[in-house]
C-alpha cells in the first residue's frame, strides 16, 4: 500500500533505527495514537519481526535503509517522499546508531563507519527531506551525554567526551591513535555525538521562521540496548542482564520505555513546541551540552561539510540495496 493512500486525518513520522531498543519503543508509542503513521528505515526489513507486529502496513511502513551507504541513504529518501505523493512528513527521528570498539571500519563512501551511520547519512537524509517536512516539523538527533567530558555518567562507564580534531578528520575517524584499540572506539562514538549536536544547533540558527526545528536528545544511559553488540562477552551479559536491573540506581540512567515516551512527546509537538536549537534529556528538561557544543565555528564547520556532502554527493557504482 502506498503511504499516500492513508486517512485524510493521519500524520505521518519518520523513525530510523526503529527495529530494537529505544527507537522500537518510539514507534509503539506513536502508534498507540492512531492518528498517526510511521516510516522506518531498516537495514534487514524482513528480519524486523517485533516491529512489523505493531502494525499493518497501512499504519506503518518499512523501507530499507542502510545507514553505511549513502546510495541506500538517497534511495530511501527518495523512495519516502515519492509514496508521501503531497504529503508532508510531521517529524524526523534522526534515532539509529552504532557504537564499534573494535579496528576502525570505513565505510563504502570512505568515511568511519561510526561517524556515517550517527550523522553523515542522516544529514544527506535530512536534506533530501527538506521539501516534504511539514512547517515546523521537529527534527531530532538522537545525541548522548557521552560527547560531554564533563558528564560523570558517561566518563563512569570510560567515555572521556568527543574529540572534535575538525571535521575531516573526524570523517577519516583520526581522534587519537595512542590510546587503546576499545577507547578508540568509544571516542569515535562520543565524536559522532557531539557532531550531530553541533549541526543541529548550525540548523537551528540557519532555518528561517517556519521551516523545521531543530532537537539534540540524549535518552540517558539505557542498559539491555543493542549498543553493546560489539563489547566482549563479559559486558554483553553485564549489559543486557544485571545493569538493567540497577538501572535506577545509576545516575543519567533510563529506560527505552521511558526516553520512548519524553522523544513521542517531543516529535508530536508537546514539548518546545515553538523553541528550535534545544538539547534536552529523558527528563523533558533543556539541559546543558558540552561547552565545545557552543562552538560557533565548529558548528558552521560541521554544516558546510554535510551541506556539500548533500549537494556534491551522486550515486556511484554502490549498492544501493542493504548488505
């Protein structure tokens, strides 16, 4: 069915990274309504059980999307705003992500894998959307107290903040080589992090009047996620099995539930509902970012990048298609 055949009424959301974790518990939720309709983008469609169980395909749409491809990144975009046949998408959830703390990997495009998959695709996405997104339709990042080197959560869990060494050379994933293969890995997330917060607030300040808004949110720390997969055995199980249970014990802990529940909010306009350039927590409360995300420079740095990405980017010889 395509999307455009849907209800005069309904009001259409965008969620990647909706098939586990906190950003499967955002599609329930909006779902719960049922005005609304949600598009996702999933690397395996068809190994997404939970999610298609939500829904039938008249209230939820899965596409395939593959983050560490920028062709499949342009096909689904373009594939969204064909079946939307015009209508305009009420919000974006800039939610899926990874997190490597093995051997640096590039992706097809030549960029770190980390990096492409928790900002560089979403921007190219974000852009190819532009023209479909309603007026003030709120767009989110999903960021993390982990860019912040003063976030006693993060740094409790060995984050030490991103390390923003200039954004091609974050591209490459060029942070710090000197500290072990793991923290190396954690640094890059972190960076990943304070990028795409350092784009939303250029965006925000860019965007006139009426055009999209602009939302940094960190769900808090949320045990039993997928963010583990590639941890030893070790913390896999402590992940997936003892933290969650002392997760309210643990200060900038949340649940999937929970930040599900504050991001619904956020994307249906119950939260900052006039306010662009927010960062915010699971709380519902703006909340300070890291002080290197105030940089103005870095900022315009950052949207240039993914502006000329955006512009200057073309299908080549990739697969378009999910691997």
């Amino acid at each position: 069915m395509d999307i455009s055949r849907s209800q005069r009424m309904t009001v259409l959301h965008l969620v990647t990274g909706g098939t586990s974790g906190i950003g499967l518990e955002l599609v329930r939720i909006l779902l719960a309504d049922p005005a609304n309709r949600v598009i996702v983008g999933a690397r395996r469609p068809a190994e997404a059980p939970a999610l298609r169980g939500l829904a039938d395909e008249g209230r939820l749409k899965i596409l395939p999307l593959d983050l560490a491809s920028l062709a499949s990144t342009a096909a689904f975009a373009d594939a969204v705003a064909a079946g939307l046949a015009g209508r305009r998408l009420a919000s974006l959830a800039a939610n899926a992500g990874v997190q490597n703390v093995k051997a640096r990997r590039m992706t097809v495009d030549g960029y770190e894998e980390t990096l492409q998959a928790n900002w560089l695709a979403h921007a190219l996405l974000i852009e190819r959307l532009l023209p479909v997104l309603a007026p003030g339709a709120p767009v989110v990042f999903t960021a993390s107290g982990t860019h912040d080197p003063d976030d006693a959560g993060a740094r409790r869990f060995g984050f030490r903040g991103g390390l923003y060494t200039g954004i091609e050379r974050v591209a490459r994933g060029d942070l710090d080589g000197s500290v072990p293969e793991k923290q190396q890995g954690m640094d890059r997330y972190a960076t990943s992090k304070l990028v795409a917060i350092l784009h939303a607030y250029a965006l925000a300040r860019s965007t006139p009047v009426g055009g999209p808004r602009w939302f940094a949110y960190d769900p808090g720390l949320m045990p039993g996620t997928g963010l583990a997969r590639d941890r030893s055995a070790v913390e896999r199980w402590a992940w997936s099995t003892i933290l969650p249970v002392v997760a309210r014990a643990i200060p900038g802990a949340s649940t999937p539930r929970r930040s599900a529940a504050t991001y619904a909010r956020l994307l249906t306009g119950r939260l900052f509902p006039q306010e662009s350039g927010v960062h915010l927590d699971f709380s519902g409360r703006r909340t300070a970012s890291s002080a290197d995300s105030d940089r103005q420079d870095w900022q315009e740095e950052v949207a240039a990048f993914a502006g000329a990405i955006s512009q200057g980017w073309r299908p080549a010889a990739a697969e378009t298609a999910p691997r």
